[in-house]
C-alpha cells in the first residue's frame, strides 16, 4: 500500500470515528461510500487475514469511539464481541466486506440511542444537578471528589442533593462518581498507552490495587485484562 492511499484511509478513519462519535449513521456512512468510491482501494490492498485483522483493529476504535460518547462499557462489549465472532468466523473477503459495512452502523445507532436517551434524562434534571454532573464530569482526577466536596463547592445542601440526585438519575452520588470514574478508565485503557497506575490516578484512584479490585468488580476483568483482551 503507497502512503498516498495510507494516508487517505487514516483520514476516511479518522472521519467515520469522528461521525460514531456523534451517532452521526448517515455521515459514518457517507464517509465509507466516499472512500468505496475509489475502486475499494481501501480493502484491495489486503489479503484475506491482513483484512481480518484491520477490521478487528477498526473495531476497537470504533469501541472506543462509542465509550467516548459515554456508552456503558457493557453495551459496547456486547458488540464488539459479536463483531469480533463474526469477522473471525468469516472466510471470504466478501464475507469481510459485508461485516465492515454492518459495524459501522451498528456502533452508530448504539451511540445515537444513548445520546437521545442521555438528552431525555438531562431534559428531566433540575439546573442544580446539571450544574453537580457538569462538577463531577471535570473533576473526576480528584480523589476527594465526594458529596461533602461539591456541596461545599457549589453551595448546596447536602440533604437536599442525597435526595435530589437519587431521584433524578437512579443511582447516589458516590455510585455515579464511581461509575464515570470506572467507564473513564475503561477509555483510556484502550485509547492510549499510559501504565494503569497513572490511568488510575487520571480516574481519581491513587491505590493501584483498590483501582483494579473495583475494576474487576464492574467489568469482570482485570484493567490488564480487559486491556490486553481488545489487543491494545
């Protein structure tokens, strides 16, 4: 493969995860007939496990994309090891093909059904819960990052915010810190190549062992584990 047509996949690439990102299916999908359009260059260039192989990479990112956009890292698991099962399954590069045009819809409308249901739930809170999940969204490096610490930063009554924000989200403060924290790891641990120790300290957790222990416990793996299982 010549840099020129490197280069132009990196950037249909780079431009379909910017679209999942979004749950943008019809732009996703455009930037693939664009790049089809070019006599499939993008797949002539490979052999049949060569094809396999990027297809399996190109999920990975697509799964990061979609825990970006802040989908459960469950619901983008579930997925991508049905593709995964499906790509190593495949013995054609027809086959390959079919599976590589159905992922990118698939983790599009994933994203999109989240991002509505995520609008419909913002639509339902109060100013001050919106203002304490903004709070949390930016501070989630902080370890003291708690309920006493945002109602004394953002003077509010804690009382009021125990009920308020169970109310409102289904969950109480600590579980949603825990959980944003927990989903942050997840992303990283696949979008980048930093030690756990420091992708645990990004997500507010300085106790390696205590990090992984809760880890384990949300997503049945270890954050190696679960690392090394999407082949980062």
């Amino acid at each position: 493969m010549d840099s020129n047509n490197g280069e132009e996949i990196r950037r249909f690439r780079e431009a379909i995860l910017h679209c999942v990102e979004k749950g943008d299916r019809e732009g996703a999908e455009a930037c693939l007939s664009k790049l089809e359009e070019n006599g499939d260059a993008y797949l002539e260039h490979y052999d049949i496990d060569s094809l396999r192989a990027f297809i399996i990479t190109f999920n990975t990112m697509l799964l990061v994309a979609s825990q970006r956009a802040g989908v459960d890292g469950n619901s983008t698991d579930a997925l991508s090891t049905l593709f995964n099962d499906e790509t190593v399954a495949s013995t054609t590069v027809d086959e390959l093909r079919q599976c590589m045009k159905a992922i990118i819809p698939a983790y599009c409308d994933l994203v999109d059904a989240h991002l509505r249901e995520k609008q419909l739930k913002n639509d339902s809170h109060s100013p001050v819960i919106r203002r304490v999940l903004k709070y949390i969204d930016k501070n989630l490096d902080d370890e003291e990052l708690k309920r006493e610490t945002i109602c004394d930063e953002l003077n509010i009554n804690s009382d009021y915010l125990t009920h308020a924000f169970q109310k409102q989200t289904g969950m109480t403060v600590t579980e949603y810190i825990q959980a944003e924290r927990l989903k942050y790891a997840a992303e990283l641990l696949l979008s980048s190549d930093k030690n756990i120790g420091d992708i645990g300290s990004d997500c507010g957790y300085y106790d390696q062992n205590y990090f992984s222990r809760l880890f384990k416990k949300y997503y049945g793996k270890t954050p190696r584990e679960y690392r090394n299982s999407r082949g980062v």
